[in-house]
C-alpha cells in the first residue's frame, strides 16, 4: 500500500489523463514502478536546467521572444531545418 499527498487539482487532471489512456491510478502507479525497476531509475531524465535554459523558461512564462507559425513547414523554414 502506499499513501501520498497530492495537491487536489494535480490529482484530478492526472486521473483524466490516465482515464483517457485507459488506466486507473494504481495501473499507472504499478506501469511507474514497473518502468523504474526495468530502467534502474527513473525512466527519464531529472535535470536543474543550466542558466540559458532557466532563462528561455523564464521568458517563455512571459509570453516573451516565441517563434509563432502557421504550421509546421512555416516552423521548419523558420528555425532553418
């Protein structure tokens, strides 16, 4: 068994992502676990973002410095790939 706290909102959005994918929390929580024995960890990467990072966050939060576009062959012209 295992108890945690989970702040209200989280948890309701979290259970309507899972209830789309078809899953109950206890599936998920055991597919979690399931991922973290197989990969020895946590099955993706935790990292502190760097400070150009932080900063690109930070903007992006503003609304500051984005790339909009049309649709994606605007947005590969656009970041030039």
């Amino acid at each position: 068994m295992i108890r945690a706290r989970v702040e209200e909102k989280l948890k309701i959005d979290v259970g309507r992502v899972f209830n789309n994918l078809g899953l109950t929390t206890t599936e998920a929580i055991t597919l979690f676990y399931k991922q973290i024995k197989l990969h020895n960890g946590l099955p993706f990467s935790v990292k502190i973002p760097n400070k150009t990072t932080k900063k690109v966050f930070d903007e992006t939060d503003k609304k500051k410095n984005l790339l909009k576009s049309k649709n994606s062959k605007e947005l590969f012209a656009n970041l030039e790939i």
